[in-house]
C-alpha cells in the first residue's frame, strides 16, 4: 500500500474531524498550517500527525491513523512520511513526546532523551507545555540529516 504526505487544507478539515470522531479524540486540529495528512492510493485521508515548527526544530504531535484504512505497519510508515516532510521543510531536528514507552520511536532512529535536553523554543510551544506536564512522560530526539 502506497501512502502520499502533505500539508493539510481546509478541505481537509471535516475528514480529519472525522478521523479524530472515530478514534475517540475530543480534541481537532485547529491550526491547519501546523497539520499533515496521509493518503492512500485512492486518495482517502487515512491520517493525520501534527508538526509544529521552530527555526529548523520540530515538534511531533497528536499522530491519529486509521487502522480501518490502512494496514498494521501504517504507524511506522506514516511517521517516516513525516520526518522526510520535515525535513524537506527545513526542519534538521525533531523532538516528540510520549506517554509511557512508546515502542515504535526507536525503532525509528528516535533517541530517548532527558526533557533537559530539548531545545527552549520547542519548549515554549503550547503543546510541548501541556505534554511535558505529564508525569510518565518521556522525551524523544530524531536528527534528520540522514534523511536523503
């Protein structure tokens, strides 16, 4: 299954409204321009992950997959889609939150790091601040100048 990354438009946002419904999310995307989508071959929207973006530093958020779309390695997949676009938008470092131990960063090539580490302006950024405030949260890294 091929699978396509893009900034999300307006017409995206009743799809992703959806996606969010249907995983059980109250919350939606309300800044458009900080959200990427994920495409099947057919065009269906079949994700979403937020990237807020600082200088060349970002931050992951809110990765929402629909696993009726889509196939069991989508996650994976739709999280390299991601870094490359970060990439190709200037981003050379990512950094991510997890609550508890997300098993499928490191595989990745995420490094779990201290919150210590992360730069202030990710951490001056709204959902960095709600995040980190959870206790069992753990931080990650992820250098993207690998990526070719």
């Amino acid at each position: 299954m091929s699978l396509t990354v893009r900034k999300m438009e307006e017409t995206d946002v009743l799809a992703v409204q959806h996606l969010f419904a249907r995983v059980g999310s109250a919350k939606t995307p309300n800044q458009i321009d900080s959200f990427v989508v994920v495409e099947n071959e057919e065009g269906t929207l079949v994700g979403t992950v937020g990237l807020d973006k600082v200088l060349d530093l970002g931050l992951l958020r809110t990765l929402v997959i629909d696993s009726q779309k889509t196939h069991a390695m989508a996650a994976v997949e739709f999280i390299q889609l991601a870094l490359a676009f970060a990439h190709s938008e200037g981003v050379n470092h990512v950094y991510a939150l997890s609550s508890g131990k997300a098993s499928l960063f490191e595989p990745l090539g995420f490094q779990q790091i201290s919150k210590r580490l992360i730069p202030e302006e990710i951490k001056q950024l709204e959902h960095y601040q709600h995040i980190s405030s959870i206790d069992d949260t753990i931080a990650w890294s992820y250098n993207c100048s690998h990526i070719v």
